[in-house]
C-alpha cells in the first residue's frame, strides 16, 4: 500500500490530514473509532508532514506560548525516562521508591491540563469559525480527555504499594504515547494550518484571552496592552447610558453586569439557535469559560462522549417535553450542582436554554436554622 501511494504519501500537507480526518467524520465514523488508528496513520505521513513548511509564531504570541509550553512540558517527560533509566534492571525490586520518586512529577503534571483547556476554550472556537474542514478538532478533545483519565490512572497508582512495575509499565505507556502523540498533532497538524488561516487581529484576541488562564511549566508573560482593549473599555462605558428599565427598576448597564457576576452561581446563556451567547464572570468558575465562546454552536463547547447528552437536552426541551434537566458532580473536593432550564416567551416559545452551577456543598450540609448575624464568630 505505502508503494502503491508512495506520491501520495510523499506529497501530503496538514491540510490533506484534516480533510481526511474530516471525511471519515462525515461518514459517521466516530472520534472513538477514528482514535483506534490515528496515530498509525500519522505514522506513515510523519517525515513527510514534519518537512512541511509552515512560518512559525513570532515570540510573545497566543501560539508561541503554547508551543512553548509544548516544550517545557518535553523536558519533564523526559526527566522521567532518566528516573526510570537510573532504576534499570531492578525497576520490579526498588519499584516503592520509584513511585516515591515519580509521584511528585506526575503529579506536576496536572498542572498542564490549562493547556488543554486553552486549545478547548480559545483556540477551537475561533478555529471553527475559519475551518471547513474543523471536525477533526472533536477528536482531538476526546484525545483530551483521554490524556486527563490516564494521568489519573497514572496517580492513582503511584499511590498505591501494591501495584506491581508491570503494571505500572503499561500504564505511563500509554500514557506517553498519548502525550507525544498530541504534540505530533499541534506542531506537525493544527499549528501550521491554524498560522496560514487566522488573522493577526484574531491571534491578538487569542492572547488577551489567554491571560485567564495559567501557562504551565513557562514564566507568565507580561500582558501588552492591546488597542482593541481601551475600544472594548470605551464601548462599555457607553452602554452604560444605556440602562436597562422594566416594571420591576431601572438598572444601568455596570448593574446589570455586576448583578450577574454577583451572584453565586455560573450563568451560560444558549439561544434557541443553540449558540452561547453570555455567560457570567462569576468569582469562582465551576467549568472555564472564554469570550472566545460566544457564538459557538453549544455541541462543540463539549467533548465528544458527552455531546449525545447536550443534543437530548435541547431537543426535549425545544419539542417543550421537559423544562428543566439536572446534574449533580463531586469536582476539587466540592459539590456541584448543574441545571439547565428552557427559557420561553409569555407566547410559550421557546427561546433558548439557561445553564446554572452552583456550590451546594455548605447547602447540603445544613440541619439547624440561623437566623443571628455571626460575624465576629
């Protein structure tokens, strides 16, 4: 086969790797499936994809840093080939130390997750605007995700003395395979097609919205100051004027967007055209959010085992069977709740969906009334 479509393979570019990718989508193969062999057919096309000529990003941009974070996140994987190097031959017998000695490593590790989520939450969302081709980018999320269940798996048993070197062997395989595999895939696939499709403008909007976020295993850059800030600044102060009546007060515009960020729970807002539209600053964000967002169609804003869920809900809630769906989660040590309610006009029309997280950890604890102010306890 490689003979037969040597010119092929010899000619392939980034942009033949998404529209491969693409079309097995659209056949209705699943990312699941398309995981299965992914990296077998990368293989073939790697020297080939890895010469392709592509300008890289200029120094203290959105995508620098996440090629530099790409980096530095190499040189601890490789930290740990010298740990395991140094234990060659007695991996089975010293293995308790090992895992003594790894587990802070791996454990750093989890801290690379903001990488991911950038790419999810700022990156994707503008990249699906600008691809034809875009679909790929679920499969990529499930990649995520699979990366997020290994390191796990990984911790999990590292903190356990009785897991054997086997064991153990097998799982950072796999968990390797997937983390090399990734950054094959931005650096030789995502990166050059998203430089050659994206603006400058819409790069700078990218950075300013990184700053939300950390930027592991790298120094935090110092954000620049940006022109479209002070225009975005001065619009909001216009709005302000504005105001916001009804029968029930009269609010300006700083109000209303200080009553929404102020409240203890984290708002997202989808039209009935199943795009996000809004969604609160609340001081505390149970899932990340970024302007980036606004706009995507709600079934790319989640990865793609769980995209079946979302679909049922809007569907249920749009042929009005059901008005309100609800979710309950353990996430860091907290309790969360998660509602989604079908917003509809006085005429019943339904109008778009209301997506509510709150903390109910000190909720579901309570037992006694308190109806005393208790500050200085």
């Amino acid at each position: 086969m490689k003979k037969k479509y040597k010119d092929a393979i010899d000619n392939v570019t980034p942009y033949d790797m998404l529209a491969l990718e693409d079309k097995q989508m659209q056949m209705g193969i699943t990312p699941k499936a398309i995981k299965k062999d992914v990296e077998k057919v990368i293989n073939i096309f790697f020297k080939n994809l890895e010469k392709y000529p592509w300008e890289k990003p200029k120094e203290d941009t959105f995508l620098y840093h996440l090629m530099l974070e790409n980096q530095a996140f190499l040189f601890r994987l490789n930290q740990i080939k010298k740990i395991i190097k140094s234990y060659k031959g007695n991996e089975s017998a010293d293995f308790n130390q090992m895992q003594k000695e790894l587990l802070p490593h791996f454990k750093a590790f989890l801290e690379f997750e903001h990488h991911y989520v950038k790419k999810e939450n700022i990156l994707f969302p503008f990249l699906e605007k600008k691809w034809e081709n875009y679909r790929p980018l679920n499969v990529m999320w499930s990649l995520h995700d699979d990366i997020r269940k290994q390191l796990k798996s990984i911790i999990s048993m590292l903190e356990n003395p009785n897991v054997k070197w086997q064991d153990f062997s097998k799982g950072m395989g796999a968990y390797f395979f997937l983390v090399f595999g990734m950054i094959h895939k931005e650096d030789m696939i995502i990166f050059p097609v998203a430089t050659e499709t994206v603006s400058d403008e819409e790069w700078s909007e990218m950075y300013n919205q990184s700053f939300e976020y950390p930027f592991p295993f790298i120094e935090r850059p110092n954000k620049k100051e940006q022109l479209k800030e002070k225009q975005q600044t001065a619009k909001s102060f216009g709005e302000q004027s504005l105001g916001f009546q009804t029968e029930t007060g009269n609010l300006s515009f700083e109000q209303v967007l200080l009553t929404f960020n102020h409240l203890p729970v984290d708002i997202t807002f989808v039209d009935e055209n199943d795009k996000v539209r809004f969604f609160s600053r609340a001081k505390e964000r149970f899932f990340p959010r970024s302007p980036a967002i606004v706009g995507r169609d709600v079934r790319n804003c989640h990865p793609p085992e769980s995209v079946h869920i979302v679909e049922k809900i809007v569907e249920e809630f749009k042929n009005s069977n059901k008005d309100i769906a609800e979710f309950r989660i353990k996430m860091k040590g907290k309790f969360i709740l998660i509602r989604y309610f079908a917003m509809r006009n006085d005429a019943g029309e339904y109008k778009g969906i209301l997506e509510v997280g709150e903390d109910i950890t000190g909720i579901s604890e309570m037992k006694d009334e308190k109806r005393l102010l208790d500050w200085e306890q």
